[in-house]
C-alpha cells in the first residue's frame, strides 16, 4: 500500500512539493565545493542506554559529566527531549523508520515485528542514496524487519567512520551500553565516586541504603559514560573532522531506577539530547553555542532532522518534524509517548508532554504500575520495594507503585518533577486538560494507532490497520472511554459489543468487564459465549472475566486450554498473564502452568514460573534461572 494521501489537503500538497524543491536547492548547495572542506556536514550519533539527563549541564549538582558538560556550553541543549517509549526497542523503531511504532503494530510492543510497508526504509538508506557514508556501531533492535543492508554499509562491532571511502562524508552512530539496566543487577558492594547520602531520592522511592546505594552506582554509570564519550570525541579530533562534524548526544530511554525505564512518566521518556555544530555549520543550527530549546521534541523527529541537515529530502511518510537545518519546522507543542507490552507484562498507556504538563492515558487501569517483570526485577531495591510493599511499610506514592492505576493522570513537571501529585481534578487545570486529551485522541487518530489491536491479531500492521471497516479505530475510542471508566451501569453496553463482528470491539468489551471484577457477573451469559469465540484473544479477555463472574471453574478451564493448546505465542502469553492476574482462583491450574514452564516462548515460561512461585509460596523476588538464560541469549542476539 503506497502512503496515506486521503487526508492531504490542497495546501499541504503545495507546501511539500515547495519544501522538497527547497531541499533539492539547498542539498545542492550543500554539495557545492568550498575551500574550507567538505560541504556536507559529517554527522555523528552518540547514544547512551536507559537514562535520563543525569547530568550537570541539566542543572545536576552531583553528576561528574564534563566532556557532556562541555558539549552543552558550545552546542544546543534541548531541555524537553522524549524518547516514544520508556524502553528501547520501540523507541528505536522511531529512529530508525522516521514513524511511530504503533502505525506498524505489533512495533508498539517490547521485542516484536512490526509489520511495516513495502516504501518504508530505515532512514540512513536515503543519505546512502545521496552520497553518504553509514555506519552503526553497533546494536539495532528495531522491532520490525528493516532492511539492514539497505540502511547501513556496514552495521557491527567494527563500524566506524574510518572505514569510508576517500571524500564521502559519513553518517555514524556509536552505541554506549554503560548505563544500561543490567549494569544494576547484583547485590554486592559497588565502590565509586559517588557518596550514597548526597544523592536525591524522589517521593515515590523509599528512603532506604539499598536505594541510595543504587542511585549512586547510576551517578557512576554515568561518570564512566561521560569517558567514553571523551575518548570518541578524541577519535574525531585525532582524525581531524571536529570542525567538519554535527554531533548529536541522547540517551535511547529514561531510566534506569524502578518506576522509571518501562514507565510513561519523564522518568521513563525523558532523555537528554545536545547537538554542537562546528563554525562553518552553524547557519544550520537552531540557537547559538551554548542555547537551550524548550519546545518538545521527540524521536520521531531526529529522522527528518537528520535529513535536513544533510540537505536531503524527507518522504512524505515521516510523521516527525525536523528541528534543525533547512527543512526545520515550527516548534511543535506536544511529544506523544506509548507504552504496550514490557517482555512478559501487557499494559496499554498513551502520553502526551508540553512544555510543563503531562497528560498520561491509562487503558488498561486495573493492571497495576509495578507489574512482576523479571529483568526488572534483577535490581535489588526494585525487589525491597515489593518486599516492604507485602510487608505494609508504604504509604502514598510509594505504595501507589504497586497498586491499579486511574484512568487519567496529569502532572505539573514544574512544581511536581516527582510527578506523584495527580491533577486530573483540579478545576484549574481543566482547561489545560480537555487541551491535551483532545491531543491526544487527534494523533491516535492520526497515526492509525495499532494498540487497540489485540497482539497477534491478524488486523496488526501498517497496510491492514489502515482499512476503516476492518479497524474503526474512532469507534474503538470512544467504546475504551466507556469501558476505562469501570461502570458496572455500562454493562448493557459490553453485553451488546460483545456480539459484534468486529474482533477489536468484542475484545474491548471483553475486557471491560475484566475491568469490573465481581460487578461483571451480570455479563457472564454473554461472556461464556465468547469461550468459542474464533479470536484467542477475545477468549482469554472473556475466561478471565468469568473468573471474577462466578464462573471460576468454566473461566480457569478455558484459560488452561489457550495456555495449553493455541498455536500464537501472544494468545499463550495473554492466558498466562490472565492465569496471573485471578490469583488464587489459578490454584486448579499449577499443572497447567507447570508444564508452561518449559514454553517455546520464553515470555510464556518467565510469566508462568513466577505465578507458580506465588501459588506454591516459594521465593519471587529475582528471575528463576531459566528465563534469566533466555534473556540474556535474546539481549546478545539484539545486540548483534
């Protein structure tokens, strides 16, 4: 299917093909021979895993950054920059693809394949075309089957922009594992630079040694990233192209401390971003050395900048804006976030972020924040937390961590950067709110956002969602406003969806009456129904309804079947993760989840052996050893 033109406006259409000649003009501008060097700007990624702006040029007293430091004082600094998710695979479908991972479902989720269309390519394959060097170095993780070889001319542990040809300027991106969350994981002493009593823990974190040892290991992290990005930046001076260079500094997520990486607050999305053009390039810069930008931005931007600022036409296909060079355009007011699926844990949350306020969607409420997801797990303060959380040692937004959600969350970053204090009601802000959520609603709209699909449902992708009658996306919005606000008077409404041909309705109503627990009981006709229903997924939603309606026998029985017998790895994971959420009422299924366990997906085995040890009161607080294997095979193979 060739890109969505249904909705261009006449006026649209003239400003792209005035925009494309304008890019023709200036690439061939840029492509001119000057006397100074070559006239296409070198480009330079740094990237660093799971961390927010850690740092002192973001105002960060206890952060030892200087070499990040010093790129700020002579570059741009971008105070309100937002990955897509608070994690790294869907976010670097983003970068990668120049569009939102939810247009290409199942890309919204943790580690899947997004199914994308024919035209798409990963964006360096369009400064290939025009004469540029790629190289990444090294890790992809794209979430969807783009075309490697076509985007890079070399992608590995040995790509590097010495490997070009004489003359070709170059496009590189270095990735800096040093700061990711398995640099966390243990439980023995950590001696560093940083002195655990200085650090700043935020309200939602208990205030206790094994937090403060944590924060401060990160503080280190940090230090020793700020080396590596000194030692690359030598390679460039040594080489002699520092005044040749554009170089971009970002993290890939926030993170990486608990409530943060996986979570859709600033502490999961917000990442630092500093950009430094060299003297003969700074007509293509956004500010002066050393400026700050305050306007959002967001990955789904970084692709046409990067474009832009090598002269070179961004498709019509990008859903991002450029924030530098000739094709920047008008700051953007918002920066849309996600989060579906975290490895084994389903949840379904939409944000939007302005300059001070965010407005956090929940759509599925009744799952609660801190969900059991083992690699998370693997941080010993994350497992105190729970543990002082059973033990009754909470209180306020510590405890909330660990309990369902409300269906709408709005914060005020400026007088709240904790974001604990939940505005959603305060006549004041409704104005600001109806602003927002309106927003949000017009980009989900926009974008075709695949997350109202069931995972594994043949409607995901690109191509498919984009046929109205097969995915009423507007009508599937408004029937989640219903089913969020958990009305047991809304049944009537469920009941009725639930007959409906459309396979996303059914699920939602499904679902809905998850929402309600025992006040669904009313439903349990219509829901037993839905047992044959010929989606796996509807069958799940409606099993697991039936455990809260009374039903508990004929609901168990008909989720021990979709563990058991269903051929789509997500139809297995929803059950076991429906297994999970009924708790007790699980006990007549221990076999089942037992022979789970050993699962061809190693999602299935991590969800069903902890809800094992629930049921079997043994230990839960870190990974059993088998999916701890599996996923450190999975993350070496993302990495390659």
């Amino acid at each position: 299917m060739a890109p969505d033109v249904t909705h261009v406006t006449r006026r649209q259409f003239l400003s792209g093909v005035a925009a494309g000649a304008g890019a023709m003009a200036v690439g061939a501008l840029l492509r001119a021979e000057t006397k100074d060097g070559p006239a296409r700007p070198n480009i330079l990624w740094i990237v660093s895993e799971d961390n927010n702006p850690y740092m002192g040029c973001y105002g960060d007293k206890l952060a030892r950054t200087p070499t990040l430091d010093g790129l700020a004082a002579k570059g741009v600094l971008y105070e309100n920059c937002f990955s897509q998710a608070p994690v790294c695979a869907p976010s670097r479908f983003t970068l990668i693809s120049g569009m939102y991972a939810p247009s290409c479902g199942p890309a919204e989720h943790m580690r899947a394949q997004g199914k994308i269309p024919t035209f798409l390519r990963g964006f360096p394959a369009y400064l290939r075309d025009a004469g540029y060097y790629c190289t990444n170095n090294s890790k992809t993780d794209y979430n969807s089957p783009i075309n490697i070889k076509d985007a890079w001319d070399e992608s590995s542990n040995n790509a590097h922009w010495r490997n070009r040809p004489a003359g070709k300027p170059f496009f590189a991106v270095f990735n800096h594992g040093v700061t990711h969350e398995s640099s966390m994981f243990g439980k023995g002493d950590r001696p560093g630079g940083t002195d655990p009593a200085q650090v700043r823990l935020p309200a939602y974190h208990p205030d206790t040694p094994e937090f403060r040892a944590d924060r401060a290991h990160y503080y280190d992290q940090m230090a020793l990233l700020d080396g590596q990005v000194a030692k690359l930046l030598k390679q460039l001076e040594d080489d002699g192209l520092s005044e040749d260079t554009i170089v971009f500094y970002y993290g890939d997520n926030g993170g990486v401390l608990g409530r943060s990486k996986r979570f859709c607050f600033d502490s999961g999305l917000h990442v630092p971003l500093i950009l430094v053009f060299p003297k003969k390039f700074q007509g293509l810069a956004p500010g002066a050395a050393g400026s700050r930008v305050e306007a959002p931005v967001s990955f789904v931007d970084f692709a046409p900048t990067v474009l832009s600022l090598a002269g070179v036409a961004a498709p019509k296909y990008f859903q991002g804006h450029a924030f530098a060079g000739p094709q920047k355009a008008e700051p953007q007011q918002y920066a849309f976030s996600f989060r579906n699926r975290m490895d084994e844990r389903y949840d379904f949350v939409r944000t939007v972020r302005g300059k001070r306020y965010r407005y956090i969607r929940h759509y599925m409420p009744h799952i609660i924040y801190g969900q059991h997801v083992a690699y998370m797990f693997q941080q010993r303060s994350v497992q105190q937390w729970f543990d002082m959380y059973k033990a009754g040692k909470l209180t306020g937004p510590q405890k909330f961590f660990w309990e369902e959600k409300p269906e709408e969350e709005f914060y005020d970053l400026q007088a709240d950067p904790d974001e604990v204090k939940n505005l959603i009601a305060a006549p004041e802000h409704q104005k600001t709110i109806s602003e927002m959520r309106a927003a949000l609603r017009q980009h989900l709209l926009a974008i075709r956002d695949n997350g109202f699909i069931p995972e594994g449902s043949p409607l995901e992708g690109y191509d498919a969602s984009r046929e109205p009658k097969a995915y009423p996306l507007e009508r599937i919005l408004d029937e989640c406003d219903v089913v969020t606000k958990r009305d047991p008077a809304n049944l009537p409404k469920l009941t009725a969806w639930m007959d409906d041909e459309n396979e996303c309705v059914r699920y939602w109503a499904a679902l809905g009456c998850v929402m309600l627990r025992e006040k669904c009981a009313p439903a349990a006709d219509a829901l037993a129904k839905r047992l044959t229903d010929a989606s796996g997924q509807v069958r799940v939603a409606a099993a697991e309804a039936l455990c809260y309606a009374g039903q508990e026998a004929k609901g168990t029985a008909a989720l021990v079947a979709c563990l058991g017998d269903d051929k789509s790895p997500w139809v297995r994971l929803q059950a076991a993760n429906a297994l999970g959420n009924i708790g007790e009422k699980a006990r007549p299924a221990l076999a089942a989840l037992e022979k789970a366990m050993s699962d061809s997906s190693q999602y299935v085995q991590r969800a069903t052996e902890y809800t094992v040890a629930v049921l079997k009161g043994e230990p839960v607080g870190a990974r059993p050893a088998k999916a701890a294997k599996a996923a450190k095979a999975a993350k070496k193979k993302a990495t390659q």
